[in-house]
C-alpha cells in the first residue's frame, strides 16, 4: 500500500516535470550557469571558519556537541564534514548550488497553481536575482534554508488541499532541515503556522478536525524544535564581531539589491522604496483576490523580522539574515505582474520595463560579482611566492585574526614554500614580516602607497586585490622596502 502511494506521488511530479515549458527551462539554464560560475572564486572567512570545524571534528557528532556559536550552521557543516578533504575549492559549495538551482524550480511549482505567467515571472525573478546567485554559490547555510522554506509553503500548500500523510512527512523533513540550515528559517515556519491554521478555520468543518489537521502539520517539527534547542541551541554563543550598522542602511540595501539596484546611495533609497512599494501592493492584490497566502507572505517577509528587530536589536546585523524575507517578495510580486500583463498594452509595457530594469540591475551587479567574487586571497598569496626568493615567506596584516585565517588555509596550496604567518605585536625588529596585508571591507577609503612600521621599516603597495559585496574583503599587499 506504501509502495503504490509513493509511486503515485512519484508519478505526480514526474508529470510535472515533463509539463515544464521552454521558457521556464531557459531561464533555470541561465540561471543555473550564473550559480555555477559564482561557486569558482575564492572561499572567504566564514566558508574558511567552517571547513576548519569540519577538519577538526572528530566525529559528525562534535558539530553538534563541541561547536557551539552562532558561525556553526549545522547541515552545511555537517555536509562540509562527509565531503572530505576537496582538492577544488568549488566542492564545498556543491549543495549550495544544488539548493540554489532548486529554489528557482519550487518558484516555478508554488506559482505554477495560480496560472503560467506567475510561474514564469517568479523563476525569472529568483533565477536572476543577483542576492540569491551570490548565496547560492557559497559554502554557508543561507542557500539551504532560502530552499527548506521554499519546500515548506510547496509542501502545505499541498496539505491545505487535502489531508496527505505523504505531503506531511515532506513538511516535517523541510522544517528540520531548515531549522538546521540557519535560524532564520524560523520566520517561515512561523508564517505557514499562522496562515495553515487560518486556512483550516476556513475549510475545517469541526474544530477537531482543526485540531486533528494541524498536529498531523505541526507536532513531529514543533517536538523537534524543542530538542534542537535544549539539546544544542540553548549553548549557543555569539562569537565573533561585524562592522557596525544602521538598520537604515542595512534595509536599503537589502531592498535595493532585491529590486536590481546598487548597494548604497541616492538611487538605493529610490530602488528600495520601489520594491517595497511593489511588494505591498501585491499583497493588497493577493487579498482582494481572495488568495489567503497574503497572510504568509505578509508575516514572513514583514511582520516577522519586524517584530524581532523591535524586541531584540541584534548585536550583528547584516543582508544575508533577510535572504528567506527576499526570496519570498518575488512570489506575491509574480502574481501581481502577471495579473496587470494580462489587463492592458499599457499594463504590458509597464510590466515589461518593470522585468527589463530588474534584469538590467541585477546583471550589473551579478557581473562585478563574478569579475571580483569574494576577494583575490589566492591569487595573492600566489603574487607573494612568485616575487619572494627562497622557500621562507613571512607575512602580517592588519588583523590577526581575519587575514590570519585566510593565510593559514590557503598556504596548504603552496607545498613547496614555508609560509610563516606573524601575530602582533612583533616583539624583534628581527621578526619583521617581508609583507604585510591590509584589508578593507565595503567600499575602500584612502589607500596609502607606503606604510611604516615601529622600528621605521617601510612597506610599498605592490598589489591590490579587490572583491565585490556582501562575502569577503578587498586586500591591499605591500612588500618591505629592501633598503
């Protein structure tokens, strides 16, 4: 009996799949190659921090039990663990770009219930959303838990149209593993909470089949939850530090990048207030439709990180936490879009500049990220073995523990040079580094050509070393002036 409902479910998606159109599967082919180009540059701290985590844990079970701070995403580490030692670099991102390219595939099949045109419009929007690219080619948890939310509305929106042992089981695996991929999943699994049970006060015709079709939903990932917590999150510590932040700032270009727009600046302010804008507007559109999802996609995307941000100011605040609230601003919008496409030829040209500007935007930004990626650290390092004799390197920096890092991984791809990285304070003027590495992170200030250290050694700028947002910064090499 099993067997033949999950050959039936099988048989279901399949029928699915061969029911994609051309366009559809051009835009995941492009978008797909946009992904994989990205998984190429080089890998940055946070990629760096947990590969060493991986490296170290002796068994899986440490990446639970031993290391517990906030870096620790658990299911990316967890699968940087089992891949092993990777001679390519680009290995480690391989379940992010799996996720990623999967994502813009569940935009397709969550859009695809209320008609073609949303489908294509909400995979056109996440396959060329420049946010989503970027996350989707990196060694961290934020691609996986953007795809575990995306599985979990496709997964009950299944569910709200009949009760499914099948479609429940898929939703319980959804909010474990986003739980596990990155703790923002929790705006989602609290946004499908309110809108499923709204959704059964509706349809439901008692309320114990209210009460009876929620726990089916809600007990295995809430029982599940609360052993995540008082088993492994309760210990959880915040390490590590981020650069200040405005909130203003951090939500323009949060929102301006969404929309196609630059990260900062004049244009930014404009660009955010559109995609905001547009983002309600398909709300108030959903609602008078008569489509309930307004509710989920209100909390998720609003409500929750509102209320989160009101009752607890972060200590670190940065973009990538509201990468599931981006993910789901495109679903509503595609609806919209494909609403007022079909009204008008006036409705249709403005939709089309709408589409065009967003696709204009996001490759800008998409082609400086794939010129400069997260920064050039091998390549550097490969500038300094090249232009130092003998096999013994010495280098410092202008922060032990960010460039530290960075020097210690990648010197393993230099096996024939002896790179020695130097802490401060340099306690003997003969211990003084032949290089020295300052990093800069956003857009770079004054840049001295030549630096001086304590015991009057001066170092000159020979490389320059930049990267592109959001992951990784710019690196600045000086060599010690021989006289």
């Amino acid at each position: 009996m099993t067997s033949n409902i999950m050959n039936f479910k099988l048989s279901q998606i399949w029928t699915s799949l061969r029911g994609m159109d051309t366009i559809f599967l051009l835009i995941l082919a492009i978008a797909s190659a946009a992904r994989l180009q990205g998984c190429f540059s080089d890998l940055w701290l946070d990629e760096i921090w947990m590969v060493r985590v991986a490296e170290q844990s002796t068994s899986f079970l440490d990446i639970f039990t031993q290391y517990r701070d906030m870096m620790n995403q658990h299911l990316n580490t967890l699968i940087i663990y089992f891949l092993g030692n990777c001679k390519h670099l680009m290995v480690y991102r391989i379940h992010s770009l799996a996720c990623g390219i999967g994502t813009v595939v569940l935009a397709w099949f969550i859009s695809r219930r209320l008609g073609r045109g949303p489908a294509i419009i909400a995979s056109f929007l996440t396959g060329g959303s420049y946010l989503l690219i970027h996350y989707s080619s990196e060694a961290r948890g934020y691609s996986l838990v953007v795809f575990f939310s995306l599985a979990t509305l496709f997964a009950l929106e299944r569910l709200s149209e009949k009760k499914s042992w099948f479609w429940a089981g898929f939703f319980w695996i959804c909010a474990a593993l986003g739980f596990m991929s990155h703790l923002i999943y929790l705006h989602t699994f609290i946004a499908v909470a309110v809108w499923f049970l709204v959704h059964l006060l509706k349809t439901c015709e008692t309320k114990q089949n209210v009460l009876a079709r929620y726990a089916q939903c809600f007990s295995v990932p809430i029982v599940f939850l609360g052993c995540f917590y008082f088993f492994v999150l309760k210990y959880f510590s915040v390490f590590g530090s981020g650069p200040p932040y405005k909130l203003f700032d951090v939500l323009v270009k949060t929102l301006s990048y969404t929309g196609g727009g630059p990260a900062a600046g004049p244009l930014a302010v404009s660009v955010s207030f559109v995609t905001a804008g547009l983002f309600l507007w398909a709300i108030i559109h959903m609602w008078r439709k008569g489509n309930s999802e307004w509710i989920f996609y209100l909390i998720v995307v609003l409500i929750s990180p509102l209320v989160l941000l009101t009752v607890k100011k972060p200590e670190m605040l940065a973009l990538r936490y509201f990468l599931v609230n981006v993910a789901f601003i495109f679903l509503p919008i595609s609806y919209l879009l494909a609403d007022l496409y079909r009204r008008s030829q006036a409705a249709k040209v403005f939709v089309t500049i709408v589409l065009a500007l967003f696709l204009a935007g996001n490759g800008v930004n998409i082609s400086g990220f794939i010129k400069y990626g997260r920064g050039g650290y091998l390549e550097g390092l490969q500038y300094i073995a090249d232009h130092t004799p003998g096999q013994t390197i010495t280098i410092g920096s202008d922060h032990d523990f960010r460039n530290g890092m960075l020097v210690e991984f990648y010197k393993r791809y230099f096996p024939t040079k002896n790179i020695f990285y130097k802490n401060k304070p340099y306690d003997h003027p003969n211990i003084i580094p032949a290089w020295f590495i300052c990093h800069q992170i956003g857009k770079p200030g004054e840049i001295p050509l030549a630096l001086k250290d304590r015991y009057g050694n001066m170092y000159e700028l020979v490389k320059t070393l930049p990267y592109y947002d959001l992951s990784g910064w710019h690196w600045f090499i000086y060599r010690k002036h021989a006289g």
